[in-house]
C-alpha cells in the first residue's frame, strides 16, 4: 500500500468513527502490530487500527505528518539490546515520547503448508528477530537473510511461494498468512521482550503513579562533563534507569547521550535537575514523560 493511500484512507477513517490510527514498522501480523492492539486498544481503551509502514522512518513522519494519530516503535528488546535507527529519529524529530510498554516476543519457524524443517535451506526475517534466536538457527544450519520486518518475511514465503525457505515471526503471522508453525519460541531466552515507546504530537499529561523521563543530551567534549551531568540526577534523589551513546553525526567521535530517568518533568525535583542540566550541556531535549510501565 502506497503512503499517500494509508493516508487518505486514516482520513477517512477520522471522518467516520471515532478510531484512533497508530503508525508501525512493519506488516499485519508484526509485534509492532501486536503491541499497538494491547496498548493503545486495551491498556488505553481506545479503537485503535494499526496503520503499518514499511521503515521506522516513515513511522515518525507519518505522526509528524498528521497522517496517523499517534506511532508505536521498539526501542529495545531484552535479548538484542537498543534499536539505534529509533534512537537515531528520536532526535531528529519533534515528537513527544507519550508512553511505553513491554511486549513478549515468541518467535516461531513458518513455511507454507507441507514443508519440514528438514527441508529449509534459508531463514529469513528482520535482523533483530534473527539475532534473538541465534542458537536454533545455528543449529539449523540454514542459510540467514535479513530482511524488512518479521511479518513481512512471513508475507513474502506466502505471496512468492518460496519453497524451502522459512520465516521468523510471530504466531499472528502464521494465521495471516496461512502458513504452518514448523517450530514454537525459537528464540535463545524464553523470556524475551521487546519495549516499544508511543509517539505523539503533544506530551503527555500528568497522571497518577510512578512516572519515567526520556532525555537526549551532548556535552563538552572535556573530562569529567557526563560525570557533572549525571552528579545533578544523584545530587536530586532522581534514579537513572537506562544510559545509552549514539554518535552525533557532526563531529568524529563525539557522541550524545540518551537517558531514562524515574520522574516526571514537571516535579519540582525533576526541574530542578534540568535546570542544571541546560546550564551544563551543549544540547538537552526532554523526549517525554509519561507513565512508567516497565
């Protein structure tokens, strides 16, 4: 589906109920769809209908556009480890961060009907998924391709009929698009999730509860700047969560600087420890806060 047609089409929607599109990496069937159905349609009560894209850029756009009304990306898996590519766009877009959650991810082995593992010759599926379940597919012994999406892959073994050729996805997936579950929760740790964050166009507002704070900043490229920064979050009774490097994209190794912080940004504490902090970097964006869940 082309992106002027998934446009016109939430659009319509907008005009003739009351549902509440939310843009994901992906094809039906995809954890991301997944993860939309439980956060935005049972945890928030909302009727949400899933609108999916092809790359995670074009999930930010498609918010930033006003095409969807909101976008729900992954952001880390407990397996893999953070995705750089959302990391990378949190930045570069003016997006709020409206709320998170954390999906469990069972990955399955799908072929078209008829098919044994014994007669697949090459894996293919979205590089996270393949790295989560690096052990059975070592064991395999098949050949690996990365592609776009894990419900994608399950697409493209169904629409080309690739004979001996198997896919990484979701049991969704498998009922999508028909195809047989030749092996269940191949992946390396059985407990695996992946954290997906919601986008919006507005921040969220303050609610009840523990809260957690997303932030980006650069500092001088000097000793002892992140330990400064850092101290004013200990110096304010604020628990870091996460602390995650990415390169600026300006400067050879010059690096900025993501943090998950508990807290929200209208406590005083918390404003007070942002105050600082904008005196001491070169760059501070609060990405959002919202109401934490993992």
């Amino acid at each position: 589906m082309a992106q002027t047609t998934k446009a016109e089409h939430t659009r319509e929607s907008k005009q003739t109920s009351d549902v509440t599109t939310v843009a994901f990496q992906g094809e039906l069937g995809a954890f991301g769809d997944e993860a939309v159905r439980e956060y935005f349609g049972i945890q928030l009560q909302t009727n949400a209908e899933p609108v999916p894209y092809r790359i995670f850029a074009d999930v930010f756009h498609a918010v930033a556009a006003g095409e969807v009304d909101y976008g729900l990306v992954p952001v880390e898996n407990s397996q893999a480890g953070s995705i750089n590519d959302v990391y990378d766009l949190l930045r570069q877009h003016d997006l709020f961060v409206i709320g998170e959650i954390g999906h469990p991810v069972n990955h399955c082995l799908l072929a078209l009907p008829g098919q044994q593992i014994s007669d697949i010759k090459r894996v293919i599926s979205h590089p996270q998924a393949l790295a989560q379940s690096d052990v059975f597919l070592r064991e395999l012994g098949a050949e690996i391709v990365a592609t776009y999406d894990t419900a994608g892959s399950a697409k493209m073994v169904r629409e080309e009929q690739l004979v001996g050729v198997a896919a990484v996805a979701g049991a969704a997936a498998a009922e999508i698009y028909q195809l047989d579950i030749l092996a269940r929760g191949i992946q390396t740790i059985k407990d695996n999730y992946t954290r997906f964050i919601a986008l919006g166009r507005e921040p969220a507002p303050r609610r009840e509860g523990e809260a957690k704070t997303m932030l980006v900043m650069a500092t001088a490229h000097q000793p002892g700047s992140l330990n400064r920064c850092l101290a004013f979050l200990a110096d304010n009774q604020i628990n870091l969560l996460k602390l995650e490097s990415r390169p600026s994209r300006q400067r050879a190794w010059e690096y900025v600087f993501y943090l998950d912080f508990e807290g929200h940004r209208e406590d005083p504490h918390v404003r007070k420890a942002l105050a600082k902090l904008a005196g001491h970097t070169t760059f501070c964006k609060v990405l959002g806060s919202f109401a934490r869940s993992i």
